[in-house]
C-alpha cells in the first residue's frame, strides 16, 4: 500500500515539473567534477589513482551501497593510525593535524600492492590488537574480530578515503583520534559515521527523484504502445524520439536512447529473475522498501554483459587511443541490445554527433546554430563502420602486443591470447597438448612455459606469430609500452588483455549484424539519405528553422 | 499478479534504471566550467604543498584564496611538509619591505638589473638541498593571513637558482614582505 502511494506521489511531482522544458539531471554538476578530478590528480608517478579504482567506487555510490566500502576502510584506517612507523600517538598536534593517514595515503601513497606490502612487511602487536602481513591479505586481530584485507583492494579503498577528505578534510583528524587504540566496537562507529557523511552529501548532490520521473515516464509510454523489451524495435526507438512523452521533455537523442534501453534492460532483469513472491518479501522486509543495494550493484555491473565504461583503457598503460575507444563506448555501454538495434547504433554515432554539435553552437549564437544545421554531417553510416572496424582491429594487435609482453617475461599467460588468434586447427592441437601436460604434470608454472615455447617451437605459424608480436611491441610506442614493465606490474596487462577481448568480440558480433543488414551494400546509404531527412526535419523543429 | 505484486516489481526495475542512469551521468563529460568552480580532491592541496610540479598550481591556488578554511589547510599542510621556512618577521619597522630572507636552511635575495629598470633577479641559495630540489625545483610559497601566493623555481644547480620577475609583480612583492611568511617544498 505504501509503495502505491509513493507511486502516486510520483506521479504528482511530474506533473508539479511541467514548467520545466529541460531533463532535470540527476548529479550535480560538483559531483561529476569530483570524480573527473580523482582521474586527474597527480600522484608521486603519474595519476594518483587508477581508473579501475575509480569505477569501482563509483558504482558503489549510483548504487548507494558504500556501507561495507566504508567498513572495510574504518578497519585499513585502524591498522595504519595504530602502526608504530606512522602512529600519531608521539605527535603533540595530533589532535588537530592528521599525521598517520597523510603520511601513508598522502605523502608515501602506500595504495599499490607491492608498496602496501612493504608498508606492513614488520608485524605489528599492540594493547588493542594484532596485524600481519600474510600471503594474500593483511590480517588484523581486534579483540575476538578477524578481518582481512587484500593489498588488490587497497587503491579502491583509498579512493573512498580521498573522496571523504575532499568532502570534509577535518575527517582525517577525527578518523585518527577515534581510532587509535581503538577497539571493535570504535571501528563500527568509525564506520557508520563515514557512512552518514557520505549519505548527507548524496542527498544533496544525487537526489533520485529526477531518474525516477524518467523510468516512470518510459514505462508509461511502453505500455501505451504495447512494447516491451523484446519487442522494442529501431522504429520505436525512433518514434518515441520523434513524439516522446510530454513530460519529462526529450530533445536529445543519445537521452532517449540511453534511457530507453537502461529502462527496458532493468525491466527485463526484474522479470526474469523476480517472481511476485521474492518481489514481495525484498519490498517489505528491507527498510523503506529499498531493495538490497549489494543485489542492485550486482545485478546493473557486475552479472550484466554490458554497461561497463572501460575507458581506463586510454589512461595507462595506454591500451588505446580515445579515438579508437570512443566507437566501442555505446556498444558497451548497452550490450547485446546494440544487436537488436543495430541502426539505432549508427544514428547515434551520425545524428546524434549533429545534435551534440548543435547543442554547442546554440551557446554560442544562434547564427552559428543556423549555419550548422545547413552543414550536414560530414560522415556517414560505413564510415562508422569504418571506424569500428579500425577499433576491433586495434583491439586484436593490442592483444598481441600484450601476449608478446608476457612471452618475454617467461609467463604462460600469453597463450591465452595466442589461442584465440590461432587458426582454428592449430588452436585445437594445442589445446589438446596443453591439456594432457596439465593432466600429467604437477609441475610449477615455468616449467610448463618451457614446455610450452619448446612445442611452439616445431609450429611455424606459432613463431610467426610471435615475431609479428615482437615487431608489433617494437612499434608501439604508447605510454607502458615503450619498454618491457616489470613482472609485479602484469596484473594490468591482464586486465587489459581482458578487456580488449571483451571489446573485439562485441564489436565484430556488432558488425556481423551491420553486414546481414547491409548484404546488397545498398541498404545502409538508402537508409541513411532516408534518415537525414528525419533528423534534418526534427532539429529544425526544436533548434528552429534558419530564415523562418 | 496482485496490485502490489506489481508495485513492488516496479519499484525494483526503477532502483536498477536509477544506478544505470547515474552511473552513466556520473561520467559524462563534465560541462565546460571556469576554473574556479573546478571542484578539488584533497590530494591536490596535498600535492602542491609537497612541490610536485605536475599539479596545475595556479587552479589550485585560485581556490585556496576563495576559501579560508581551504587557506588554513594548506597552511597546516606546509607546517607539516615544507623543507623549509621563514615566518612573519617582527614589526620592528613602520616599512614592510626588506631586502632578503635567510633560515638555517636557505638564503632568498633579489638583484636589480642594471640595463633594465623595473626587473629583478631573484636568488634562491639552499647549501644542503635535497635530491627533488635538483629533479624538479623549488616551489616558494608565500603566506599571509588572506592570501597566499606560490612560484615555482627552476632545479637548483651548485647550491642556487634564479628567477627573473618584473620588480611590479605581487609574487616578488609578497617575497620580501615581512608580513608575508615563506614555505619552501
């Protein structure tokens, strides 16, 4: 009952918001700058964070679901303000100044692994508890508490503590004098408290009630056209840009295409994976009807196939350019709903780009408005393609590239990336090979690399391949590629070689689609001349016709 | 399916749409902004107190003379971080300007140029530098209760280095005000 009414109220605010002509967004403009400084800020090497870290922390707080995020730091925090090398317990301005957190996050920016370690190689022992530093975690004892923390998770969590010192930076002090010596139950407190700072500042810097319009106003319009997801099409697509619905108003196209697909994505994980029952017992047994933020984080980044923004891939090392990047960005974005919407793809990319254009130049005057809506785009559907085509390419050399640095740091991994450019009955020789000197072998992984280049030794296709890999490294000559890294640095390449795989397989599935759709090598021009007119006609209508 | 069957289902595809559509707004690109309404991370107040000379110090700078609490900050960060520092000379005289600044651990001076009135050489001396001071330079940074100013020296070499500045520029000026304190990192 109360979830109904709450509907209602809803439905209340929308129609309250008619006077405004414009989507309301849902994140301050302060907030989005935040996180674009956290990728910025330098460290003592480069840029302090990684943009995985960033992510991660990010999807953490659009879900709300930072409470064990925060938990997790309040125990960190314990084990450095109570470390004796950076302990503040000698300093007289402790109380006033933070000492340990600035030194170990700050100034000796113990946030990666092999500096981590390092900072906690010593065991430690005091009156509250106890912290070693094992093979995979760092285990801390308070009282008859337990808890570990992995040197991998360090970077995410210091990312939260930069974000809380960027809110309110007299929270370093309080943080220390609550936690030295403390016990467990000071630890919770800690916690807690971080999670109400960061509670009050989303209230005002990400209120829900715009996003929640715009789901309502979606669903609405779905209904009334009897689509759902499986059913949506270009041309629905198309049409609700064209008569969205009155409130709240959509002039952008990416928005409408953004929001239509979020919409009918979250529609269909709930239907398939909720039955009335569960639905039922998540609304009335959480507070305030919320559902789990874990699932909510679970179910929109983590188990979907799509959404993913991996565009640390530019950052460093330098896996791609943005240019090669920004191609793959929306087929990410929305998964295999790009398959089932292959032409809203191209729109995107061509009119969409004329919108945003568009938008630009109405800020500037409105005869520069008018001259861009003369000029129409300079590319077309195939040069999109085009482009995509270059990305996936890059994406394969890339790949490459990193096989070739993991062959010449004597580490098995790079077959993973050899194996799936192999020919296919190569593919399969080898894989038969390896899979009986895993069965037979108990051996450590460097022999098995031995084994492994011996055998490739008799394939010529194999060095082939691993020469053009070499030449391939020798030209690349982008930031973390210009000299082989080091062994402790390979996790990233791994992700990276992840990563590409991810972007190559999307993009040539993309394409396959494109390349049925386009099969006479007609199609896509006629569409296109069919489109420009479309969207030539609506953007004169909202932008407003030159010389009218 | 019962009406609140429904109603809890719908609230549910709502919370997911909501993460998505954040996420994706969260980062877009952020709006061309002025400078000054840039917000900053902590880390970069932290940054510039320590000298690291790929912080873009004049951003930063604006902001911290916007907010007093983010001046007493970076005032209680280069207490604690600075190599060295010179504090408000004593009043001693109704006249602000004196002529240098010296501490156990550096010597800063400034030269007139005979052949071009209006312009000074300022001089840095630091006997016993240490190694970033011979990377990446010396940053000066000089503080008064309302405004703080920075500059940046290039790597000292035998001991010193220079800057030429016009004798009219406030950096300058603030060096050799003895109402000003001096913070080297």
């Amino acid at each position: 009952m109360s979830v109904k009414l709450e509907h209602q109220r809803g439905e209340q605010t929308i129609k309250s918001g008619r006077m405004t002509n414009i989507i309301n967004y849902g994140i301050s403009e302060t907030l989005k700058a935040l996180f674009a400084q956290l990728k910025d800020t330098p460290g003592l090497d480069g840029y302090k964070y990684h943009g995985k870290d960033i992510e991660q922390i990010s999807q953490n707080i659009v879900c709300r679901n930072y409470g064990s995020v925060c938990y997790e730091l309040s125990f960190l925090c314990w084990a450095v303000v109570n470390h004796p090398a950076y302990s503040s317990h000698s300093d007289s301005s402790s109380s006033h100044s933070p000492s340990s957190l600035l030194n170990f996050f700050w100034i000796e920016e113990n946030i990666q692994p092999k500096r981590f370690r390092h900072a906690f190689s010593h065991p430690i022992e005091t009156a509250c508890g106890q912290v070693s530093m094992g093979v995979d975690y760092l285990q801390l004892q308070i009282g008859d508490i337990e808890f570990a923390i992995s040197p991998t998770r360090v970077g995410v969590l210091a990312v939260m503590l930069e974000l809380i010192a960027s809110i309110e930076p007299t929270q370093l002090s309080k943080i220390e004098t609550l936690l030295i010596d403390a016990d467990k139950q000071s630890i919770k407190k800690v916690s807690s408290h971080l999670q109400k700072l960061i509670y009050s500042y989303l209230k005002e810097h990400m209120p829900e009630a715009s996003t929640q319009g715009r789901f309502r106003a979606i669903s609405g319009w779905l209904k009334q056209h009897n689509l759902t997801a499986q059913t949506l099409t270009d041309q629905g697509v198309l049409n609700f840009w064209l008569n969205p619905p009155a409130q709240p108003s959509y002039i952008k196209y990416s928005t409408v295409l953004d929001d239509l697909l979020d919409a009918i994505t979250a529609m269909e994980v709930v239907e398939n994976t909720f039955n009335g029952e569960y639905a039922l017992s998540l609304g009335s047994n959480t507070e305030q009807g919320e559902v789990d933020a874990d699932w909510v984080q679970t179910t929109v980044f983590e188990q979907a196939d799509n959404h993913e923004d991996l565009s640390w891939l530019c950052q460093s090392p330098k896996f791609l350019t943005l240019a090669q990047y920004q191609p793959i960005s929306p087929l990410l974005s929305h998964g295999k709903l790009a398959r089932q919407l292959p032409l809203s793809f191209l729109r995107l990319s061509i009119f969409g780009g004329w919108q945003s254009v568009l938008v630009q130049a109405k800020r500037k005057s409105s005869q520069v408005l008018a001259d861009k809506l003369q000029q129409y785009p300079n590319r077309q559907y195939l040069d999109y393609v085009a482009e995509l085509n270059d990305s996936e390419s890059q994406c394969k050399q890339v790949q490459q590239v990193i096989a070739h640095i993991f062959y010449s740091l004597n580490n098995p991994l790079f077959v993973g990336c050899m194996l799936k450019q192999m020919p296919t009955d190569l593919q399969q020789t080898l894989k038969i090979w390896m899979r009986a000197q895993i069965a037979n072998t108990t051996e450590s992984e460097e022999p098995l690399f031995l084994h492994v280049q011996q055998w490739l030794s008799q394939h010529p296709k194999a060095q082939k391949w691993l020469t053009e890999a070499a030449t391939l490294f020798k030209n690349n000559n982008k930031e973390g590629f210009k000299k082989l890294p080091s062994v402790t640095e390979l996790d990233i390449y791994q992700d990276g070689s992840e990563a590409l795989d991810h972007c190559q397989e999307l993009v040539a599935r993309y394409l396959l689609v494109i390349t049925k759709l386009n099969d006479k090598n007609t199609q896509l021009a006629e569409i296109y001349r069919s489109d420009l007119c479309i969207f030539s006609d609506r953007f004169k209508q909202i932008y407003g016709a030159p010389h009218a | 399916m019962p009406d609140h069957h429904y109603h809890d289902l719908f609230h549910i595809k709502e919370q997911l749409f909501t993460a998505k559509t954040l996420y994706r707004e969260l980062h877009q690109h952020v709006q061309e902004q002025p400078h000054s309404a840039k917000p900053l991370v902590f880390n970069d107040v932290v940054q510039l107190a320590l000298g690291n000379p790929n912080i873009d110090a004049q951003q930063v700078m604006q902001h911290i003379n916007q907010s007093l609490p983010l001046r007493r900050q970076y005032m209680q960060l280069l207490q604690k971080l600075a190599f060295a520092s010179s504090p408000v000379q004593a009043a001693a005289s109704s006249a602000t300007e004196i002529s240098s600044r010296k501490s156990a651990e550096f010597e800063l001076l400034f030269k007139r140029d005979k052949q071009f009135s209006g312009q000074v050489y300022v001089i840095l001396k630091i006997p016993h530098s240490i190694q970033k001071h011979h990377n990446q330079g010396v940053r000066v940074n000089c503080c008064s209760e309302k405004l703080i100013s920075t500059i940046h020296f290039p790597p000292i070499v035998d001991g010193k280095t220079q800057l030429l500045m016009e004798e009219s520029d406030q950096k300058f000026i603030h060096m050799f005000d003895a109402e000003f304190a001096i913070y080297l990192s």
